[in-house]
C-alpha cells in the first residue's frame, strides 16, 4: 500500500513522479524485507529503515542505537 498523503505538486508530472517514487520505494522495501532477520513486521523494518535512511548500516545492525563518530582534526575540533 502506498502512504500518499497529500501531493506535493500540481501538474500531471510531478503526481506521476511522486506516485513512481512511493511505487520503488514500496517495492525496494518489500524486496528488502525478507533479507533480514532482525524484525518480523514489514510495518516495523520500514519505520526502522526511515530512521536510519542516512547511516550506512546494516539490516543486522537497525536495531542497535548508531555508534558515535570520533571528530577528527580539522573539525573544529581545539586541541
């Protein structure tokens, strides 16, 4: 089921695009879903991939709160 809950553009296009982006990501999801071991609900592993949409981690590893990164020198970081 696709979560469209309002359309962010007007013109034919952009309800097209925004409809074939919820499609792969519907999909990319359902296909990904049974990879995994950490969580049996479908509902459960997407709301875990939202979450953790911007870390590079594994499906083994959604779970666990993410590591802290070390800052490195020449991040503002005052010695």
């Amino acid at each position: 089921m696709l979560k469209i809950k309002h359309l962010y553009g007007v013109s034919e296009n952009a309800v097209r695009i925004q409809i074939a982006v919820a499609l792969i990501a519907f999909l990319v999801l359902r296909l990904a879903q049974p990879m995994q071991t950490a969580v049996q609900s479908s509902l459960t592993f997407g709301r875990l991939i939202r979450a953790n949409l911007m870390h590079s981690r594994g499906f083994d590893e959604l779970l666990e709160p993410p590591k802290k990164a070390k800052p490195e020198l020449g991040q503002g970081v005052l010695i």
